[in-house]
C-alpha cells in the first residue's frame, strides 16, 4: 500500500506536487506547534525591517487550522493547480512557474495596501479562475445543487464563501489577478495590435523545461548503432583497397587455370 501511495504521488505533476505538499507540511507544523501563524503571516514592516523574507512564500502556504476549510481549500487548489499543469501548461513547466510568480506578486503588491495576511485562498481561486476560462463549454454541478458552466464557479465559489460569513475581498482578489493574467494572456495577443506582454524568462525555461531534441542533428558515424568503423580502417589501408576475400573453391579453380 506504501508502494502504491509513494508512485500515486510522484505520478503528480511537479509544481502541483510541491505546492500541496509544501501547504500540507506548513499546516501540520502549525499544528503540532513546531512554528506558529504568528510566524508565517504577511507583514511589511517585518519583512522589509527584519529581513524576514519567508513570509514572502509562507502567507500563500498557510489555510488555517485543520478542518472544513482547510481541506475544502486543498482540494480545489489540488484538483485545479493539476488541472492546469496537465491541460494548457502541459509540457510547460517554465510557463506554469512564471503564471505562479506572476500571479503572487500581483497578490503581494496589493497587500501592501490591504490588511490581508494569507494569501493562499486567493491564489487557489485565481488558479480556479484561469482554469475556468480556458474551459469554458464544461458543465459544473456544484454539491449536487447548482449546475452551471464553468465560467461561473469562481462567483460560486465567492458565494459560498460568503455563506460562511467569511469575507470576500481575498476571493475578489483571487480572481482579479487572475482576470489579469487572462486577459494579459489568452486575450490581448489575439485583438488586432495587440502582443504577447507576458514572456517567460529564460532563466526559467533552463530550470523548469526540458531541452528538445534537435530534429536536424546528425550522429556521428562511431556514435551509431553498429559501429563500422573498424571495416572502414581496414578498407582504407595500402594494398587492401578495393580487395575481398574470395571463397576457396573460387581460389582452387584460378590455380587450376594457371
């Protein structure tokens, strides 16, 4: 069963194994009490004062306590952060790194100027944004009450959170980032004069992507299967030229003739 799990797990897409499971581990560690939130949270001062630098990357980790929410949030930001791995960024990984940087700087920056200390409800619900208007013929039931086209699960998602009397500012966040990234994307390079603004760095691309083979390149001859280099040597020295070895009953039959 130990087997199984640990090759279900590596069979994830890296950057959603990652993220999950970095997100997993910060909250157990909250809960076994090893850090607290106090740590993890997005403070300005502390970051730009002290030096405390992580709290760049730990605010986007941390969903709370255990429970419903906790486990409501991982399983949409699993469901959907692979989703996109697999489906639009297939074979993308730089494109997918730069979309996540991209997307938690924005987050960050209006931070500075908003009382928000996690931002990790945000950033699943941009992912569920992206995904949602790159697929947007897929019909959705939510809980088994609603049925709706995809394009509307993220103002679902936002309702539901308002049921539970949470706020909806990290929600509207989460998808106006996202909306940007969209927009900035999919839609803009297609108007008429308009470009691709979002370039992924190179850098990136020599991490995250793995080169291609060159359909042009040409093996050396000793780099090929069945090495013949020898035979060509041998071809090649004084008096052997243009020679072959002849069969005996061949040879027998001239030194008759002689």
């Amino acid at each position: 069963m130990a087997h199984s799990f640990t090759q279900e797990y590596l069979q994830i897409p890296p950057v959603t194994r990652a993220y999950t499971t970095a997100c997993v581990l910060t909250t157990a560690a909250v809960q076994l009490e090893f850090i607290t939130p106090f740590q993890l949270y997005f403070n300005p001062d502390l970051i730009v004062k002290r030096y405390q630098l992580w709290r760049l990357i730990t605010n986007f980790l941390f969903f709370g306590p255990l429970g419903f929410s906790f486990l409501f949030n991982m399983i949409f930001l699993y469901r959907y952060c692979r989703m996109l791995e697999e489906g639009s960024f297939r074979g993308r990984t730089a494109d997918f790194v730069f979309m996540f940087l991209f997307g938690g700087i924005l987050m960050t920056l209006f931070g500075l100027f908003a009382s928000l200390f996690f931002l990790g409800q945000a950033f699943t619900i941009m992912l569920v944004y992206i995904w949602s208007r790159r697929n947007p013929y897929v019909r959705m039931n939510f809980f088994g009450l609603l049925n709706f086209q995809a394009p509307f699960l993220p103002w679902v998602l936002m309702g539901f959170s308002l049921l539970l009397g949470n706020s909806i500012v990290i929600d509207l966040l989460g998808i106006g980032v996202g909306h940007v990234y969209y927009f900035l994307e999919d839609v803009f390079p297609n108007q008429p004069g308009g470009r691709k603004l979002l370039v992924t760095p190179s850098l990136l691309k020599f991490i995250f992507d793995v080169p291609e083979e060159d359909p042009n390149y040409n093996p050396l001859a000793e780099d090929q299967p069945g090495d013949v280099s020898w035979r060509t040597e041998e071809m090649q020295r004084p008096g052997n030229a243009g020679t072959e070895e002849q069969p005996e009953d061949v040879q027998d039959h001239d030194a008759q003739e002689r």
